[in-house]
C-alpha cells in the first residue's frame, strides 16, 4: 500500500519552510471535504504520511498551503492582497499502491511542484 506525503522548500530563503499550515481535501462531484490540517516540521515536512493505509484511495485531492501567512511570520513585506497567498495543488491519485510526493517550491512571488514518490 502506498502513501502521500510532502515536504516545502522556501526558496527566497533557500531552507525548508516550517511552520507552514496544510489542509488536505478530498475532491468529489458534491463537493470537497476536510481530511486532515498539519504543520510542516523544522525540516519542512509533515510529521507523519497525509493519506496511508485504508485512507489512501484513489480519487481526487486537494493540498493547501498558507504560504502567505508562512511569508509574513519570517518578516517578508507583502502587498495587500499578497501576490501569493493560499497555494491549493489539486492532482489525482490513480493508483494506491504506489507512493505519491506532493512538494511545493515557494516563494512569495511564486510556486511550483512535481509529482515525486
């Protein structure tokens, strides 16, 4: 059985963002629901797997990351609004069996991701 998991660099400052709040939604038809709020660690990663286990299904998800709240704490001078505020990924899971890596790459100006394992 697989995983997910994710981890978040902050690349103004070239370190791991700690701190960050995450929500992890599941996305259905209906609607969204609220699985799981986290903070990532010192190292920029989540304590423990998002989703594993009986929970790790597939289907489709949603991350959020505050990353404008996270660019404010360490002192960066924002716009109102911020440019770059609440990061929502949205992405797929079609396979349980394998492991799925969600990272985000952050700046306050811009974001990225990849797909990771």
């Amino acid at each position: 059985m697989g995983k997910l998991s994710t981890h978040v660099l902050d690349i103004t400052a070239g370190k791991p963002g700690a701190g960050i709040r995450i929500e992890l939604y599941a996305v259905a038809p209906d609607g969204k629901k609220l699985l799981k709020q986290t903070l990532t660690n010192q190292d920029g990663r989540c304590s423990a797997a998002l989703l594993e286990g009986p929970e790790f299904q597939a289907g489709q998800y949603e991350l959020t990351f505050a990353a404008g709240d996270y660019f404010a704490s360490q002192g960066h001078v924002l716009p109102a609004p911020r440019f770059i505020d609440l990061v929502t990924i949205a992405f797929g899971i079609a396979d349980p069996e394998q492991n799925y890596h969600v990272p985000l790459v952050v700046s306050p100006w811009a974001y990225s991701t990849y797909r990771g394992s």
